[in-house]
C-alpha cells in the first residue's frame, strides 16, 4: 500500500492534521463571570474546523483505489469497513459485530450487523451495505484494470486464490476485464478464497494460517463497495468519482468539497453506532503552511495547531506567554520514515544521472551516511523540547507487534544490529570513527569507477512553504556538518504541486524522506515494500526504482545481489506461519540486513507538540490501518487541554529554563 507521504508534510501531519478544534474563543479565554465559566469549561465542541496543509489535499475519493495517507485520513470519515480500534489500538467491531477463526488463522468469519446504510451526499438512503458489497470491493481491488495494482499486495499475499485472480484479468483487455464481476457463478467468486453465505455473513480462506488477518479489516483491501452504484455510474466513473456522486456508510458526508480550500463534513444522520459521539459538521480549513494555521489560530479562526520549532520556542521560553500552558504533546504518528534513495535517478532532460546512480549503488558510500548523517538538530524541527523522542533508528514502526513474551519487534531487531540503547543525546548509529572509514573508502571506490566529488543530492520540497524550506536548509547543515562538503551537497530543489507527477515520476529526486504506516499488524507489511522484483512492493517499484537498475556493471551487481538476498530473507520469514516468535524472529534478520547494507535510512519517528481543545488521548490509536484519523467518540473543551492535564507541564517548564 501506497502509505507514503513526504517528510516534511509527514512532520506537520504528525503535529496538525491530526488535531482539531471550532472557530471562537481564544485559548485561554475568560469568561465574564464565574457562571459563564463554568459553564464554559465543561462545553464540548459541535463543530470543528481543522487546519490541513494545502499540499495534502486528496486525489480520489474512490477508497479502494486510495493508497495515500493524504486520501485515506479524509476517506475513513466516509466509508467504514469491517473494524475499527480504540483509543488503546484494540481492533473492535465497525459494520462486523464479532469475527474470528476456529482453525489458527486459516479461515475467517465475520458476522455483519444489520441495518448498516449506503446513503448519497444529502444523507439519503440508496441501499442496505451486506456482505456482497464486502465481496464486490475486493473484486475490484483485484481487478487488474479496474484498480491499477492499488491495494492489492496484501490480498494478494493472504487470500487463497488471489493472486491468480489478479494475473488472470492482467492477461484481459480492459475491455474484458470491464465486463467481470463478483456475481453468483463469476470467474472471480470460482477463483478467490471469500464466501458470501448469506446477506451479513463473510469468510474469507487464507493461503496459510494467518493470525494477524484481522488486523487487514481496518484497511482499504478489505473494504465495500456497492455494485448498483458501479453500475449506475460506469467503471470509470466510479473510479474517478466525487463526493457528490459517491455513497456513504461512515461517519459523515462530505457536503461540500473546494479543492484547495475547504472540505465540509456533516454527521450522518444514519449511520449504524448511535450511540457514538460525532460532531455536527467539521470544516477541513486549507493553509499554505503551519505558521499560516497557527496565525489563524491565535485569531480564533482554528481551534488547533501543531507547533514547530520556532513557535515552541516563542511560547516555551517564556512563561508569560498566553499559550503557555496550552502546549500538550500531540499525537504521535504511526508512520516510521526514513530516507528512501534513488537508484535509478534521471536528469531533468531524461538522461541518466550516472554520477549519483554510480554513487548511491555504493555501500561504502551509503553507509557513511549510516554512521555519519547525525539528524538530530533537523528532529528539533518537529520536537524542539525533546528531540531525541523522534530518534529513528528502524524501518518498521515501533508497536507494531510483540512477542509472546511482551518483547517489541523493534528491540529484536535492535539485538541483532548490535545497537547501543539511545543515550539521549547522540542517535545510536552514529559513529564517527566509523563514517570517516566508510568516507575514505568511497572516495577511493568511487574516484576509481569515475565519480567525481562533492556528488550532488537533489532534494525536492514543495515550492512556497517557508517551513519546508526551513527544514531543509537545517538538514543541508546537517549532511554539511556531519559529511562534509567535500563529500556531498544537498541541493535544495522544488515542486509546485505534486511530488509524484513532477519528482518521482521522471527520476529526478535524490533521495525523498517517507513514512510508512502499517496496513496490518504483521511486519511483512513493512519489509514487503521493498522487496526486488516484485510489482506490489511500493518503494522498490515507485521509489527507489530498483528494479528497474541494469546488472552491466559490478556496482550495480553488487547493489542487486543484496537487494536479492534481502528480499529471500522476507520470502522465508513470510513462510513461517505456525509460530509468531520464529517468525518475527526471522524478520528481525531481514530488517537487520537491509540496514547493515543501508539499502534505506532511518530517519525519525513524528512525535511532536500542539495546541488543541481536543484531547488526544481519545481518538483511535493503532500501528496498522486507516482509521487513526476517524473523528468519533472525541472529547473536546472549549478552552483547550493544559500541560497540567496532560502531564508535561515540569517537561516544558524544565525546557523554558534551558
């Protein structure tokens, strides 16, 4: 799944997107009496207005062909699928009442809840949502044509008969494939492993015991879709939808949608948890940048923020400031990022930029940065009172899975690096010794081969933000301080709307820093995005180009034979399905290969600081599926959560003093 999104916007996701407030009042505000405040205080918000950056504005509202974060956290206000979690990550019932599996993850039964409503953008009813819809959406995901690979490295991976199915309408026309369905007697319902017993009964046959296969409920692959409504508006429209052509079965409606500007939701007066607390309408406010949110919300207009490094600093070195009290952590992203490198990089003419592809096909070369490339000035850029908390040093995000022991997959893979615990102020990897070895080493390799020196990195931001130019001029600095401008440059280039069409599409990026949330809690979900060779594995197909690399020369060998090595580590990983511990063990050994050989580099976990009059600690929380960003059973305040209330006031007053 396509669950990328770039650094920089990543970051201000982390301490933005995710919060939320209602235009009035000033955080803080006094009321003119003590009746009035008291009453004040205990008023929760109805209608909320949510500041997003105008670069993470969505590009489809069909969800089973959304992969990016930018598109799933507006959709799964939308639609609702199988499951959800709660505020603690724990999977609990969405439009599946109960589910489980009686043979250790072989099979899978979900028993759905009757009366759940497909209703248009006015709220109107068109249609009752069963288990057929369940059916048609993954009929769809598989469709080669229909979906263009979207969604479909996990089925494909889980669900016996999937992947056949796949190839199957990839040997189609279009046209043919057009013409399938998930109906009675279809090629799709005789070829993939999902049954449809009756109207709110769905099993689905897994290709080996899959344990973790529930966790795939709260993700896109798994989602409904309504035949009559594919029908009505033709393959291509239903594809290419909008919101007022769409139906809806979650939370709200869009009701009015002004790309680049403003998204309006309205509670849906149907849907099936009644007993939930939603808000009347939320207003998504778009805004150039975050210092544009935050002026809005010193003015009322927004009733949260999340606050960068310079604002932290105003508000936290002094005590007298009016927001001081109202900084409380925000939500930590479920993404892990890390630098993803280009090893098929093109100039903007075209023609290979062999200069770089030569040099990043170099492992000397990569792992200079490994031990070199200290980040932690850049992390104060998202957590300026305690940057170490955004200290990376993994590929695969921490509290996805356990052991049976209650060990966190991480720590294994942490063991079998070798990695000193984090002493708080230098990033564990870092080794200086070790980097200027590495450095030396390249050099010589490289000068041998033809690289000429300083290589020239071309880093993309999205043009007219100041706060992404200001990141990355800190992170020049640091590949300055930490590398050496003998060595290598960091250029800093840009894009005016869309990192995909005008970055990646054409080759033309360096390296782009990303972050990879869970689809489902299983670490294949990670490693399998960049495996070599495979179509579905995200990175390795639309980020690093790797597989597109030619083996002509040694450098290029020498990259392809650990790519290959890496990816037959995952495959034999992915085989042991009778015992978790073996198997998470043995993807621990992959995950430790891949960064010994630094085929990417970890970069920061999004763990940063906001402003906000809703209290964090409510919304759904989980480290797989698209739900995280669902606007239901919220607490709110008028007058916003105080350091005092979350516990961090000695934090911040300990920062003020520094």
């Amino acid at each position: 799944m396509k669950k990328t999104i770039s650094k920089w916007l990543a970051l201000l996701l982390t301490a933005a997107m995710v919060l939320t407030g209602c235009s009035g009042g000033s955080t803080g505000a006094e009321g003119e009496n003590g009746g009035e405040q008291e009453q004040q205080e205990s008023a929760e918000i109805k209608d909320l207005v949510i500041p997003v950056l105008v670069s993470r504005e969505l590009e489809t509202f069909n969800i089973l062909y959304a992969q990016r974060a930018e598109d799933s956290e507006n959709l799964t206000n939308l639609v609702d699928g199988l499951l959800e979690v709660d505020h603690e990550g724990k999977l609990v019932p969405a439009i599946a009442e109960d589910w489980g599996t009686e043979d250790g993850g072989l099979t899978w039964t979900f028993h759905l809840r009757e009366g759940v409503k497909w209703v248009d953008v006015n709220a109107q009813e068109k249609a009752d949502c069963t288990a057929q819809d369940f059916v048609t959406g993954l009929e769809w995901v598989l469709n080669f044509h229909k979906n263009d690979s979207s969604n479909t490295s996990m089925p494909l991976e889980m669900i016996e008969g999937a992947e056949e199915y796949y190839e199957y309408t990839k040997s189609l026309s279009k046209e043919e494939a057009y013409e399938l369905n998930a109906a009675e007697g279809s090629k799709f319902l005789e070829t993939v492993g999902i049954e449809a017993p009756d109207d709110y009964t769905l099993v689905y046959h897994c290709l080996a015991p899959k344990p973790y296969f529930d966790s795939l409920a709260t993700y896109n692959s798994l989602y409904p879709a309504s035949q009559t409504l594919i029908d009505e508006l033709g393959i291509d429209g239903f594809k290419a939808m909008d919101n007022t052509q769409m139906w809806y079965n979650g939370c709200y409606t869009m009701t009015s949608y002004l790309q680049g500007n403003e998204k309006i939701y309205t509670k849906n007066p149907t849907y099936w948890d009644q007993d939930c607390k939603l808000f009347d309408t939320v207003t998504f406010r778009m805004v150039e940048s975050n210092d544009v949110a935050f002026q809005l919300y010193e003015s009322g207009e927004l009733d949260s923020v999340g606050l960068g490094e310079a604002q932290i600093n105003t508000i936290a070195k002094n005590p007298d400031d009016e927001m001081y009290d109202y900084m409380v952590p925000a939500v930590p992203s479920k993404h892990s990022y890390q630098f993803h490198f280009n090893y098929n990089k093109k100039t903007e003419d075209g023609a290979p930029d062999d200069n770089w592809n030569t040099a990043i096909a170099n492992e000397a070369f990569r792992k200079s940065w490994y031990y070199g490339l200290n980040l932690k000035d850049y992390w104060k850029r998202t957590n300026a009172i305690d940057p170490m908390a955004c200290e990376n040093n993994f590929y695969t995000m921490k509290g996805l899975c356990y052991t049976s022991d209650g060990t966190d997959y991480t720590e294994l893979v942490r063991q079998e690096l070798g990695l000193p615990e984090s002493n708080g102020e230098t990033p564990a990897r870092v080794d200086a010794e070790k980097a200027e070895q590495y450095k030396q080493q390249a050099i010589e390799e490289l000068t041998a081969l033809g690289v000429t020196f300083p290589v020239q990195i071309d880093y993309y931001i999205i043009a007219s933000n100041q706060t992404a130019l200001d990141s990355a001029n800190v992170l020049k600095q640091a590949f300055s301080d930490s590398l050496g401008d003998d060595f290598v440059q960091l250029n800093i280039k840009t894009y005016i709307k869309s990192l995909r069409q005008e970055v990646l599409d054409p080759h033309l990026q360096s390296f782009v820093s990303n972050g990879w949330g869970a689809d489902y809690g299983d670490p294949q979900n990670f490693l399998g995005q960049e495996m070599y060779g495979y179509d579905n594995a995200d990175y390795s197909a639309n980020y690093s180009f790797v597989n597109e690399v030619s083996e002509e020369t040694e450098a290029n060998k020498e990259l392809l034979a650990t790519y290959k090595e890496y990816t037959a580590l995952v495959e034999a990983a992915d085989e042991i399905t009778d015992d978790l511990d073996a198997r998470y063990a043995a993807y621990a050994k992959a995950e430790a290969y891949m960064l010994e050989h630094v085929l990417v580099l970890p970069c920061n976990y999004g763990v940063g600081w906001s402003l906000t009059k809703i209290d964090n600690d409510t919304k759904m929380n989980a480290m797989f599926g698209i739900q995280n960003n669902k606007m239901k059973n919220w607490d709110t305040n008028v007058n916003g959560y105080t350091s005092e209330d979350k516990g961090v006031a000695d934090q911040i007053a300990a920062y003020s003093q520094q």
